[in-house]
C-alpha cells in the first residue's frame, strides 16, 4: 500500500498536482487505473485540494470549460448596432430624477465577531426565515415537525397512508452507485437520513429527475414530505419544497428610462479593452437608444486589483491599486452627464473577500462623481422597480456542487440562486462567508432584475418573471482562461427599460 501510493505521489506530481485531500488519494490507491484517472484529472484543469472524491466518481474527466469557438451573439443590426423600437425605450434620462432607494446593504452592519455563536446564529437565522418562505409559498401536504418530534413518532409515519414533512438545512448530498440521490436533513432538534429514488418509466417524475440530476448544495435549506422507510432509518422522499413562488410580477416604473449593466472591467490588468471602452463612450454620447440610460449598475471588479493571484503583478499594466481605481474613475468621468453609475465590489476589488462584502473605502471613493457606491450584494430599487446586484463569486460553488450548471451557462446558477432564495447557500466552499446574525445572502423579496458578473459570460433573459442579467466583461481573455479553454464574451452593454422591461444588448468588441 506504501508503495502504492508513493508511486501514485509521483504521478501526481509529474501532472503538476502535488495536493491532495486524504479520501482523494486513498479512492486513486482502489482504482484500477490510477495513472489514467490522474490524466483525467491533468486534463480536466482539476487542481489540488479543491478535488473530491464526488468529482471524480459522478464524471470522472469532467472539463469545467471545454475548448470552443466563440459563438456570435444572434442580434438584430441596424447601421452597425441592434434594432430597437422607441415604444420600448420610451423616454430620455436627460430630464429623469435619481431615483435610487436601498433596502439591504452590509456596510456599515456588519457586526460578527466570527465566533462560533455568530455561525450558529447565520444559520439560524437563514432556517428561519427560509423556512417561513417554504411554508408560504409551497404546496405542503401538512405543517412541518420539528425532527426530534418525528423521530420520537416515526411509526407514524411508516406506508404511504401518512405522510410526514420536515424543513431543514442539508448534509452531505451525494448520489448512489444507481442514481438516487441520499442527503441528511437537519434542524435545531436533529437530523435525518433522506432518499429521493432516480425513478424509471411511469412511476418518472420530471421535476424529481431534474433535482436528482442536478444534486443538492450544501447546507441548502429545503423541505421534505414522505414516509420512514419499516425500520426507520431512512425518510423516503415523495416531494422537495423549495422556497421560491411559481411566478414573479414585475414592478414597471411609472418613467420609462433605463438601466445598463457591465461588470468585471479589470482596469489595471493588460487584457482590460480599453480601444473597446472608448467605443462605448463615443456611443453612449452619439446614439439615441444612449440617451434612455440613466442608470449603469457595475456589479464589482471594476478594477483587477493587486496580489489578487500569484503572478498577477506579471500581467497588470497599472502596478498600483489606487492607481488602478484613479484611472478608473477617468474612464467613468467620459460618460454623459445624465447617467450616474452604481457600484459594488467584487472578489478582485479592495474589500474582505468574505461576504456579504461592504462598500469601497472613502478613500477610493473620493476620486469618483456621479457614483452611488454600494456593498455586495445589495438589494435596491431604481425607479420603483426592485433589483438585486450580486458580483457573482459563489457561481464556483454551483458549478462544483450541481451537476446542471457550468461555466458556460451562468444564468442556470442564477436560476437556482432563486429557487432557493439564497446567493451562497455552500459553507467552507469556494466562497468566502461571513457569519452576520441575520444572512444577508438571503434574498429577501423576489426581484424584478436579478444581476451578477464574475464569470465574464453574458446573458439576458426571464426566468418566472425575473429578468436575469449576467453582466459582461472588458476583459479579453486571460492566460487563466486560455488554460483550461475558457472563451468569455466581453464588451456587450446589456440595456433595460424600467418602464417597459424591454431589453436589448449592445456589442463593442
């Protein structure tokens, strides 16, 4: 066995993966063919203690990005930009009042300690208040117990002539060796062993298969309705509650301006598109459609920061982080008069990496007019009209922990953001958390915009009558991203209108 795995260690490191985690090795000491699982792995771009052992059983070899050209974005020209209608863009914002009213920030409210108390406390608080959701917006067979209560009463609940229902944080979600999916559940009184079958044929429920599909993250907070298996020691699921509603009406803004969307600029780095910006700028003071926006919400990394990775000082043009934020602001000050940006941070700006994150310092602040600084994420209401800003970072997470979101599809880890009305449901995952006594990474109230970045994709489309926006960068593509064959789409101005929510992208690359 020592040799074994002394050998395996040499591969490892021949791959350039010289960690990893303990149940790793030991699954690369029982396969059969350790040397081919490790290319897999080479191949794959996996790296170090971020690989488990789920990775590797569930799709050994999976490529977190495949190489692939980049498709054309499929839009309507007209003289060189997208055809639009004047009945959708109503209304110049030369004349509009600012209209900006936030109803959560972080900053300043940040009060943890990091204490185990204050973990205790987030996720109690988050049970709670989802908890409340599922019961309000889903169809229960019945009002939940607490677990201890139905495990002191679960032959009760044994046969299909009683069911049982429970609302908890989930543990420990994986799939069988035949495709069904088995977590615990657990709230402040106990847990309990859950089975949800991958049914076949007639007895096939689409919306289960989904869910079994995809997985469950990571101390999600779900309910559950079934029965106790004869002995029971395990719940078999016959229905998951989720605490999102089955549709959204939006709020329409009794003034028909509009509202743009970047994210992830990167100023300071040499990838930053600066030819690309001017582009913009020229057209936002020379185009009609221009003269509606008067919001430009930029959902964080607006500049690439310093000591952000290793290496990264071999890649920025502009070495310094003020001056990376100085220049910045330069770039802003080109923008017409009538359109006043709003922003927040994100994992490369210079705040906590934890979240929720605070605002920019006042000293990084003081270069900037025209600019509404915010945390992130921030829930706010422009006009009348609600959106939730979220630079995006947990996206890794959902990408790790669901089998149905992928880098090249961000908006499906926005749409499960808001089923399960919460931004980074994952704890010790790939993101950071801080633990407040109330989550501020629960969304509240369901938005009318929903936007995020980070991932340097784009997309605009409505999910259940949400608009999902995934902001896009000015970035060209990075070494990183050339690595493991990541192609973003840069320099694409997403543009709604608050009175019509009619939408429209723009290209500049």
């Amino acid at each position: 066995m020592a040799a074994d795995r002394a050998q395996i260690m040499q591969h490892l490191r021949a791959a350039g993966i010289p960690l990893v985690s303990r149940p790793v090795m030991d699954f690369l000491v029982a396969h059969p063919d350790p040397v081919s699982m490790i290319k897999e792995m080479k191949s794959s771009g996996m790296n170090g203690l971020a690989i488990t052992v789920d990775s590797l059983t569930r799709n050994p070899g999976r490529v977190i990005a495949p190489i692939a050209a980049p498709e054309p974005e499929q839009i309507s020209m007209r003289n060189n930009m997208p055809d639009w209608k004047r009945e959708d863009f109503p209304m110049d914002a030369i004349d509009a009042m600012i209209d900006i009213k936030v109803h959560y920030d972080i900053t300043g409210n940040s009060i943890t300690e990091g204490k185990m108390g204050d973990i205790n406390d987030a996720f109690n608080d988050r049970l709670e208040r989802l908890r409340k959701l599922i019961i309000a917006n889903s169809n229960l067979p019945r009002r939940p117990m607490d677990i201890a209560r139905l495990q002191a009463e679960k032959s009760r609940f044994q046969g299909r002539e009683n069911i049982a229902v429970a609302i908890g944080l989930v543990n420990d979600p994986r799939h069988t060796k035949n495709g069904h999916l088995m977590f615990n559940i657990e709230d402040a009184s106990g847990e309990i062993s859950c089975l949800l079958m991958n049914r076949k044929g007639d007895d096939r429920i689409i919306e289960h298969a989904q869910i079994v599909e995809a997985g469950l993250m990571p101390d999600d907070v779900i309910g559950v309705s079934g029965t106790f298996s004869q002995n029971g020691d395990m719940f078999y699921v016959d229905d998951l509650h989720f605490p999102m509603q089955s549709s959204h009406d939006k709020k329409f803004a009794e003034q028909g301006v509009s509202v743009a969307f970047l994210s992830d600029i990167h100023v300071g780095s040499k990838t930053f598109l600066e030819a690309q910006w001017h582009k913009m700028i020229q057209w936002f003071n020379t185009d009609p459609l221009a003269r509606t926006i008067k919001y430009l919400v930029l959902s964080g990394d607006c500049v690439d920061g310093v000591g952000i990775y290793p290496g990264q000082d071999k890649e920025l043009s502009i070495k310094d982080l003020y001056g990376q934020y100085s220049r910045f602001a330069e770039l802003l000050e080109l923008l017409p008069e009538w359109v006043e940006c709003i922003m927040l941070p994100g994992n490369h700006d210079a705040v906590r990496p934890a979240e929720p994150q605070p605002t920019l310092e006042p000293d990084i602040q003081q270069d900037f007019n025209t600019t509404t600084f915010v945390g992130n994420p921030c829930d706010f209401s422009l006009d009348g009209v609600r959106l939730l800003s979220y630079h995006g970072k947990s996206i890794d997470d959902f990408v790790a922990g669901l089998r149905t979101v992928t880098y090249r599809d961000p908006v499906e880890a926005m749409r499960q953001m808001l089923r399960r009305r919460h931004l980074a449901p994952q704890w010790g995952g790939k993101t950071p958390l801080s633990p407040e006594p109330e989550d501020g990474l629960v969304i509240r109230e369901v938005p009318d915009i929903f936007v995020t970045g980070h991932v340097h994709g784009h997309a605009c489309i409505d999910f259940r009558g949400t608009t999902l926006v995934c902001s896009s960068t000015w970035q060209d593509q990075t070494s990183y991203q050339r690595m493991l064959g990541f192609q973003p789409k840069p320099c694409m101005l997403t543009v709604v209108n608050l009175g019509t929510h009619k939408s429209i992208s723009i290209p500049f690359a």
